[in-house]
C-alpha cells in the first residue's frame, strides 16, 4: 500500500503533465492557425497558375508538341516522397504516414520497379534509417518555417531526377488535412505531369494570346511551377495536418490527465479513510484494554 | 490618358499588388517588356529581375522572382514565386546571401561536385538584383 505522501506526490506530478500537455495544444492551435491562413492566401495562386497551365497545355497540346514532363514512358524506377513531420507528440500522424508509405513500396517492389526514396521530416528520415533504406534526398527541419523555395527546391530535384531519366516516375505520401479531428493519408503522382486538371473558368476558352517564347516553350518554361504547386500544397497540407493530430492527441492527453487526477485523488482518499479508521481502531482497543486492566 | 491597367501581382503567400496603375514594365524570358493600356493579349514566363510600373506619375518598383505574366483586357496577372516591393527588401540578407552564392561558386569551380551550380547561380542572382534594387542601382 504507497503512503499518503507517496500518493499527494503523484498527484502533483499528473496535474504538472496536465499543465504542460493543455499548453502545448494551445501551441499547436495557433500554430495550425497560422497554416491554415498561409493556405488561404496561398488559393489565389495556386488556382489562377493551373488555371493558366491547363490552358497552355491545351493550346500547345492540339499542335502535338507536348514537352516530355507531361508523357507517360515506361516506368522502371519509381521516386517516393514521403512527407512527415520532424517532431513527435502529434498521435498516430507520422505512424499512419509510414505504414502507408512502407506499404505503397513494397506493392511497387513487388511489381518488379526500382525504388528511389527522398523524405521530408525527421521522422521519416529516422524510420526509414532504421529499415536499412537508401535515400535520394532527406530534407529536415522544413515544418514550422516552410518557405515557397522549400517547394522550388524539391520540385527542381524531382525534374531533373526525371529528365535525366533515373526515375520514370515521382509520386509524393503526405498527410492531408480533412478537419481538425480527421487527417487522411494521400499517394498523388507528381511526374510525368499527364493531364493539368481545369478549373472552372470565366475566360473564353479561346483567346489571341502572344507568346513570348512559342506557347510550347513557354509551357516547358513554366510546367516546374506546376510541381512546385503541388509540393507546396502537400507541405501545406502535412503541416496543418500535423498540428491538427497534435492538438487532437495533446487534447486526450489532457483528458486521461484529468481521468487519472480523479482515480488517484479516489485512491489517496481511500488510503486517509483506511489510516484514520486503523487510528480509531487501536485508541478504541486502547481504551477497551484500559476498561479491562481497571 | 484615361484608360488604366489593373496590376495583379499574386505570389504564394498572397496578393502583394492590386492596383490600378497607368504602365508596367518587366523582364520577360525575351527581353524587358512595357504594358499601356490598350495591349494585345500576351503571355510570357518572367526572369528573375525588376518589375516597375508607374502611378500618378510615380515610378515603383519591385523584386520579383521565377514566374509567369498574362496581359489581357488592360489587366495585368503576374504569378511568381516570391515578390517584395523595393521598400521591403532586406538588403543585409540579400548581402549575405550574395556572400554565400559567391563563396559556393568559387568551390565548385575549385571543383567541389556536391554543389548545386545552377541553385548557386540563381541564389546569385536573386541576390544581386535585389542589391541593385534596394540601393536604388536600377534606374529605369
């Protein structure tokens, strides 16, 4: 049986996780705040350039000129992407990512493709080191300040990884954010390009444009913007989705804080009723054996 | 003249420009180009470098990065990657990062091979316009 004071301690220390556990998910609501308004402001962009692209790669595509990032070949080596976080904390987030991930490459192994893998956050990088896997290109240390040139960077990798012809194909594993309490794990493929999805438009679909190089030069000039694009969105994306999990498991962590201060404060209770009824009970014996020696 | 262009200059982190301005000059992938009111439909990807345009008069100007620009209609769409207005930009940090783009480029001459030559060589000149630009070395 631990004493009272053994008990009051342990009290003490659950109401200090507690504490430390419900800051650190007002840290991860206001930091999901914050991404979620970088990708608002990020909309306008991403929808007017895919707007443009599909629009390019339609005019260019009726001349059959199409640039080689938007053709299929036949596809021996595969790059991965695997996008997670650097920090842990944050629930079945990264977990989820990488049994996924893991799984997505031994079905492409098992289909008889090579594998190149590139990662995004520490947790993949530690997870698939310990796996004994070969990295293309490990990129740490991106959550918290992710930058536009975070995406043109890794966007540049992956183009020329696949116009030099050592990948035939770039799919990229992320996180996406559903809502605050439900992230889904997404497989998009990046490269080759195929078809640039339309967005609804107000434009006339057939305007007299001057292009300044010839439309499927300028194409190629800007396609990389397209796989810039949908890093960044995915980067986005995996962030708020981190911070969402993290405030979801700091929320139950709170919980089972709270959960566990009632059983202990129970318990400890318990421990005083039982000393003091033991108290009562030899002064009670005391004074019967006191009666007994009169 | 009466007819204005509408100037959108939208980067990843927002709507840094949206403004009705009376002309517009930029560095396309073939040259500088200027925008009046009244011009053709145009498209073109933009090089990194200075985008100016001229209000009530006033000259302003702006970094721009990689990107892409749409005339039509007298309205002016500039996408790029990351945008600043000459006010804006950090000249110690483009100081610094003109520091590191040389110092990269001097190894890899020396012939380092784990270093990015063509990132180096952008970073450089990134750097370098936005000097130019911030101590006002641009004059147009």
């Amino acid at each position: 049986m631990p004493t009272l004071r053994d008990i009051r301690k342990k009290i003490k220390a659950i109401q200090g996780t507690k504490k430390i556990t419900s800051a650190m998910k007002m840290v991860a609501a206001a930091k999901l705040r914050k991404v979620q308004d970088s990708m608002l402001r990020y909309r306008p962009y991403a929808t007017k350039m895919q707007q443009v692209l599909a629009d390019l790669a339609g005019a260019v595509e009726t001349r059959g000129d199409v640039p080689p990032i938007l053709l299929r070949r036949p596809v021996k080596t595969v790059e991965v992407l695997v996008i997670t976080s650097d920090k842990g904390l944050c629930g079945a987030f990264n977990t989820n990512i990488l049994r996924a991930a893991h799984k997505e490459i031994n079905r492409l192994k098992g289909e008889g493709l090579n594998i190149v893998l590139s990662v995004v956050g520490r947790k993949a990088r530690d997870y698939f080191k310990r796996r004994d896997f070969q990295f293309k290109n490990v990129w740490t240390g991106i959550s918290g300040k992710l930058q536009y040139t975070h995406a043109q960077m890794i966007a540049q990798e992956m183009i020329n990884a696949y116009v030099s012809e050592a990948v035939d194909e770039v799919v990229v594993i992320f996180n996406e954010f559903k809502s605050v309490i439900a992230q889904r794990v997404v497989i998009n493929r990046l490269l080759p390009i195929g078809r640039i999805e339309a967005v609804p438009t107000e434009q006339p679909t057939f305007i007299p444009f001057t292009y300044e190089p010839r439309a499927p030069e300028l194409l190629a000039m800007l396609l990389p913007i397209y796989i810039e694009i949908q890093i960044y969105r995915a980067l986005l994306e995996s962030q708020a989705a981190e911070e969402a999990a993290r405030m979801t498991a700091m929320d139950n962590a709170t919980k089972n804080c709270d959960e566990l201060i009632r059983k202990t404060t129970l318990l400890a209770n318990k421990v005083r009723q039982a000393s003091i009824t033991k108290e009562l009970m030899d002064i009670v014996g005391g004074v019967e054996a006191l009666k007994q020696s009169e | 003249m009466e007819n204005k262009l509408k100037l959108e200059v939208i980067t990843p982190y927002g709507e840094l420009i949206n403004e009705e301005v009376d002309e517009v000059y930029a560095t396309g992938a073939e040259g500088d180009f200027g925008v009046f009111p009244g011009h053709c439909a145009f498209m073109t990807a933009l090089r990194i470098g200075s985008l100016s345009y001229k209000k009530d008069g006033q000259i302003q100007y702006v970094f721009i990065n990689r990107g892409y620009c749409e005339v039509l209609n007298d309205r002016v769409l500039v996408l790029v990657g990351s945008a600043e207005r000459v006010e804006e930009i950090d000249v110690e940090r483009a100081k610094a990062a003109l520091a590191r783009a040389e110092e990269r480029l001097r190894r890899a001459q020396a012939g380092e091979t784990d270093i990015d030559h063509a990132r180096a060589q952008a970073a450089l000149e990134r750097a370098t316009i936005r000097i130019q630009l911030a101590t006002k070395l641009i004059p147009r």
